[in-house]
C-alpha cells in the first residue's frame, strides 16, 4: 500500500504523524532489500500487520505469504494485531497462529504492544508472556477514524514507561522499548524501568544521527561510574610517543617558518636548481615570495598537525578513548602516505626523508598495546538549548574539516600535475613555459611544495574532521582548546603570508575567508558545551534512581 501524502512533523512535540501508518514498498520490495543487505550484520526484525479491515482469517493468511516471503532473510519478527479492533479472544487466537508459523520458520517472534493498551487485554498479555519471546512496547499512536500515525513524543514515552514497568513486574523475558525515546536520558529511564533495548524513530529526526552513540556513552557511564578506573599506561607504552611525534611536528613547523621567511631555500635547493637565490630574484622577483608562501603554509599546518597530536595522545589516547585513536591513526596514515607525492615531479626531498624516517618509529611504537576504554566524564543527557547551540558549532568544524580535505586533496593534485593555478601565474607574471625555458628544474621544486602542502592539509583535515564528528561531547573543554590553539597557527600562517607578499586575490583566498568564519562560529557555538559545562557531573534520571526500589 503507497500513500502520496505528505508526512508531518511536530517539533514542540518531538513527533512525527505518517498520514497511513500502513504505506510501504511491499513483501517484494522489502525481500529484496534484505537480500542486498545493508551495511552492517546487525540482525534485522520485520514487524508484520495485517491489512486494515482484515478479518482474523484473512489476517492470517497475510502473514503466512509474508513469513514464506521474509523468514529467509529476516532474524526475526515482530508480531502486530492488538489494535485491529477484533474481539479479544480472536485477536489472541490469531496471535498464537501467527506465532506458531513463526516458531515453525525457526524465527523468534516478538509480540508488538501499542503504547496504550485497554486495561481488558493488558491483563490477558501478562497472561500469556511466557509463549513469546519477547515483548516489543510500540511507539505509534493511531488517530481515531483514520490511518494517520503519530509517532514519538512525550505522550507516547510516559505511556511507555508506565507499560514497560507493569511488563518487566509481570515478568517479560526480553522487552524492546521502540521509538520513543530522543534524548540520552529518556534511554536511561526506559532501561531503568525494565527495558532491554531501546529502538529509535523519531530520535533520529530531531537529536541527529549522533543519538545512537550519545546513547551508548550514557549508558556505559551509568554502569562505570561507581567501577574503579583503569591504571592509565606509563607514558612510554603508546601514547607517549604520540606526544613526542605532536611536539616534533611542531618543532619542525616553527623550524620551517624560520627558513621560509627568511633564506626560503636551502643548500640543496639551490644544488637542485644549479642557481643561487639572487639570480632567480634577477629573473622574476616574485618566485621566492611565491615559494615562501608555500612552505610558510606548510610550515602552519605542520605546527597546527603536531598541536592535534600531542592533545589527541594527552588527552584521549592516553585514556583508551576510541575516537581519538581513530582520528590519530587516520590522520597519520594519510600525512606519511602524502611523503611520496613529492615524487610527483622527480624531485627528492633529503630533508622531508630524514623527517619521516625520525617519525615513522614514533608512529609504530604507538601502535602497542592500545586498548579501548569508555570515557569517564559525565555525558549529556538532554537535547537542551545548550545542546543544541553545540550542534550548529560541531556541523561548523565538521564542515571546515570536509572542505580542507578537499582543498587539500586539489592542492595535492595540482601540485602534481599542472603545478599552477591561473591566478598564481597572474601573481608571478609569467606563464608556466617561460619557467620551464628559464630553469627546467624550477616548476619540479615548486611542484614538491604544493603537493607537500596538500598532503599535510589533507592529513590536518582527517584530525579535524574526526575529532569534530566523534569528539564533541558534554565537558570536553581540551577539545575546544585544541580546536582554538590547533587552528591558529594554520590561518595566521595562510593569511599573513599572502598579505605580506602581495598575493591577495579575493577568488584565491575566498576559501580561507570561509574557513575562518566556519572555525570562529564553530568555537563560538560549542563553548557552552564544552568549556562551561567542565567537570559538572550528570543528574541521574528520576525513573533511574526509582529502579533501584522493587516495583
């Protein structure tokens, strides 16, 4: 059954009304969709309803084409028909039916409870819960005298609560709290009032996809928080040496800024070129500018790379944290992976070899013994103003993370292909031949800088990015300074150099204009979240500290 209406959503309420709760692709459809897969193996639950106006024996038969149809492809279902407006004892004798063909296919079935259930038929479920495997509390709310489905909000999740209580005293073996639930503590009070698991529907609308893993965080705090901490490792197990790769990637970069603002080239720079700097200042004045500007760039991004490493081994490697070591490990890859695009033009870099030949150890001794450990500080547990302030900062930084990486993997291939840019020949007057006629040695050298830089940009955004999707929780306030002090050296560096050296066309550096303004309102938003809300502890739910009394 199609449905061409539109789907409505309730922001006050946190809902969403489906015009025909019965609309869907089909038996077919859904078969098909199994088979492909999706992703993951999480194992996948089928509800089945019958048509509406259904008698029980045509419901029946229904059910029977659809188990044929989706028992191969299904780990189990869940079983609707308490809200058909059949007479008890048929809805409960087309319930066992439907059970049975269920057990027969070798597929748990969980009964389907509407979140408002006539108090006639909730006695008569608590009857009859050994029979089935489970129990699923429904998140769906039918309008009277029509198809219309209002699903999730306040409503719904009071009437559950108040429902999964009464099942887990009446002794439900398994109970499945389905789609209320849109913030981290409504999971907590549902589980605390006898959930197993809790399903997501609305949620997802409303809190962002990120709610699964808020979730998650919540709930293995609950069950930490009174556990003793784990021994952090000794510095030289494996995130210490993280730290040293950070603050060698910074010495570096303030080393590199030093030669690029001042010689710009070094010795075997000018061996490599068969000329000295004054001869090429003789030719064209602004090659050097131009040089300079690209290993200045460089030079703050290496400078910002080390400060998100050495914060990111301090302060999440060092505590098992498994973000951080995603983002470390992911940036890491990248950034010595970039070393053989200096090849791109034939030119060898004496010094960038030395470099990743120093830091390379650094990065396989912090591989040893890494292990995962849920964070310790109090998650948040609302999707309060606060809350949400921070979400519009963390899309900022994901953003600016997304679109570096893009620049940098344009740079990147730039640097390796046709070197030059149209408004980079404007700036230095000349066209890319009449470099290569003059020295064919010059295009190769500049060629190494840019895709260098690339590489290192593309390997800034990859920390950048993953901190900013993984890392944005309730009282991270080192994460807020790393975004701070980790970003500033990479602008100041891409925007004074090209004031200084004249190169201020608008079209090449509106990106960096952009950027700045993604990463000031990013720090902007997210500081509540994460700086004032420091070392404040998470209020444990009502129904939370209530289920530790018997029901």
């Amino acid at each position: 059954m199609r449905c061409d209406a539109p789907i409505e959503c309730v922001p006050a309420q946190e809902a969403i009304v489906y015009p025909n709760g019965y609309a869907n692709a089909g038996a077919d459809a859904l078969a098909e969709r199994l088979r492909k897969g999706t992703g993951h193996r999480l194992p996948h639950f089928v509800r089945l309803r019958a048509m509406p106006g259904s008698t029980p024996r045509e419901a029946l038969l229904q059910q029977q084409e659809l188990l044929e149809k989706l028992a191969p492809c299904a780990a189990g279902f869940y079983i609707d028909g308490l809200a058909e407006g059949w007479p008890p004892d048929e809805a409960w004798a087309y319930l066992t039916e439907v059970r049975q063909l269920a057990a027969a296919a070798g597929k748990p079935a969980l009964l389907y409870v509407p979140p408002q259930l006539p108090e006639g038929m909730l006695r008569e479920l608590t009857a009859q819960l050994a029979s089935w495997s489970g129990v699923v509390v429904g998140e769906a709310l039918r309008e009277e005298g029509s198809h219309r489905i209002r699903v999730g909000g306040g409503v719904v999740l009071s009437a559950q609560l108040s429902l999964v209580r009464r099942l887990r005293a009446a002794g439900a073996a398994t109970i499945v709290a389905a789609g209320a639930a849109s913030q981290p503590q409504d999971a907590l009070e549902l589980l605390a009032a006898g959930a197993n698991s809790v399903q997501l529907h609305s949620g997802l609308v409303y809190a962002g996809p990120g709610l699964p893993k808020r979730m998650n965080e919540a709930i293995l705090y609950e069950r930490i928080r009174e556990t003793e901490e784990p021994e952090p490792p000794s510095f030289w197990a494996n995130w210490g040496w993280m730290s040293l790769l950070g603050i060698a990637m910074m010495i570096g970069g303030v080393l590199a800024w030093l030669i690029a603002s001042t010689s710009v080239l070094l010795p075997y720079d000018e061996t490599f070129l068969g000329v000295s700097r004054s001869v090429i200042n003789r030719f064209n004045g602004h090659i050097i500018h131009f040089m300079s500007h690209d290993r200045i760039t460089l030079a703050g991004t290496m400078i910002s790379l080390g400060i998100f490493y050495y914060q990111l081994a301090t302060h999440g490697l060092r505590f098992g944290l498994h973000w951080a070591r995603t983002a470390l490990l992911a940036s890491c890859t990248v950034g010595f992976s970039s070393f053989f695009l200096y090849l791109g033009y034939g030119y060898f870099d004496p010094l960038h070899a030395i470099a990743a030949a120093v830091l390379l150890p650094m990065l396989l001794l912090t591989l040893r013994g890494l292990k995962d450990y849920p964070s310790r500080k109090p998650p948040g547990l609302r999707n309060d103003a606060v809350w949400r302030r921070a979400q519009w900062g963390q899309c900022c930084f994901v953003v600016l993370g997304f679109g570096l990486g893009i620049g940098g993997l344009i740079i990147a291939f730039v640097g390796i292909t046709q070197v030059f840019v149209p408004t980079d020949l404007a700036y230095l007057g000349v066209t890319a031949q009449m470099l290569a006629d003059w020295n064919e040695h010059l295009i190769p050298l500049i060629a190494h800088d840019r895709a260098g830089f690339g590489g290192a940009l593309f390997s800034l955004a990859v920390a950048i990015a993953g901190s900013a999707l993984w890392g944005v929780n309730q009282g991270e306030s080192w994460l807020w300074w790393t975004f701070l002090w980790g970003g500033i050296p990479g602008f100041t560096a891409g925007l004074l150099v090209h004031f200084h050296i004249g190169y201020t066309d608008f079209i090449h550096l509106l990106p960096v204009y952009i950027a700045v303004l993604l990463y000031g309102f990013g720090l902007y938003l997210m500081y509540p979240y994460l700086v004032r809300r420091a070392g404040k502890g998470a209020e444990l739910p009502v129904s939370a500290r209530q289920a530790e009394e018997p029901f």
